[in-house]
C-alpha cells in the first residue's frame, strides 16, 4: 500500500471533524499539553504547508506559520490539498526532504512521518469533540511502525513528543500507537 494512499484515507477521517468544528470548539483543551483545539489546528495547518513546502523545495523555512484566520476549516481544508499536491507525484519519494528539526530523509519517509502526525492528531481532534476515531486500520499499523522506532532520549527537548506511556497487554493497536507517542488513551474532556 502506498504510504500517500493512507494518509490520504487518514485525512478524509480529520477533514470530516474539521468541516464541523465550531468558532465555540476553538477554546477547546486537547490531549496535545497545553493546546487549544485552535493551537492543534493551526500546527495542522502547518506542519501539511511545510511538508508540501519540504516535498517541492527540498525544505521548508517555518515549521510554525501556519493561519487559520476566519474560517479554520478553509484553512485546514487548503493545508491538506496543498500537502496532497506536492506529495502526488512518485519523484518526491525518491528525494531527499529535510524535514523540520529531525533531519534530511528520502521523501518516502517524511510521507510516513505525515502519516504518524495525521493519525495522531486524529485522536487528538476526535477526543478534544467528543466524537468517535476509527482510523483505517492499516494506517494506524504503519504509523505505529514509525513510532516504534522513535527513542524516548530527547523528547523533551525539542518538544515534539512525550515519553511513551504503559498500556495494558491487550489495549488495541491505536491505543499501543498513542502510548507509543506519549499519549494517554484514557484522555478525555471530562
């Protein structure tokens, strides 16, 4: 399965809990430490304009610039096409990408790391609504793959993710991709 195919599916899921968020859902807490629902948008829309800035340039000058302005999901909405559009074509894969402080990868692996961000922000959106998040399942095991391999040394420090966290033997493949992440699966607005 092509990795692009995935996210793709991953971001149909986001894109139908973006297009009915609310400007009330914008102060919203999210499991994201710190974050408003506004904040996890808006590095949503980011993060998608830096990796299709990254996939056409080779890197992407701001990882942060992201706006959502009025309308949050127009600006969603536009972050995600302009991510699908620069990752579209099959020479991106071969490229090699610097990829905001993480390094230069072949493109093929910053496509795969988009993946990890768009699943996990997933979970994010649907806990911060209160809506259910059945990610395909497919994408939550490559995803989790990725995430496998992503040391608990130096986490902290450049801010992009907790320590991983304990989850039971039989918690589900999203739950063990979450803690993998430093999420807790339990997190909830209440």
């Amino acid at each position: 399965m092509d990795l692009r195919e995935l996210d793709r599916r991953t971001l149909l899921v986001l894109d139908k809990m973006v297009a009915g968020v609310t400007a009330a859902d914008l102060a919203r807490p999210t499991p994201c430490a710190g974050w408003t629902l506004a904040d996890l948008l808006r590095h949503q829309v980011s993060e998608n304009h830096a990796f299709a800035t990254a996939a056409r340039e080779g890197s992407a000058p701001d990882w942060d610039a992201g706006v959502l302005g009025d309308d949050a999901y127009a600006a969603y909405r536009a972050s995600v096409e302009d991510f699908l559009d620069a990752f579209a074509g099959d020479a991106v894969l071969e490229r090699q990408l610097t990829i905001n402080h993480f390094g230069t990868f072949p493109g093929s692996i910053a496509a795969h790391m988009h993946l990890v961000d768009t699943v996990a922000h997933g979970w994010d959106l649907a806990r911060t609504l209160g809506l259910p998040y059945e990610p395909d399942a497919e994408a939550v095991y490559i995803a989790s793959k990725l995430a496998e391999r992503i040391p608990d040394e130096g986490r902290e420090k450049n801010g992009s993710f907790a320590r991983s966290v304990e989850v039971p033997a039989d918690a589900s493949p999203l739950d063990r991709f979450l803690a993998l992440l430093g999420r807790d699966p339990a997190w909830s607005l209440s």
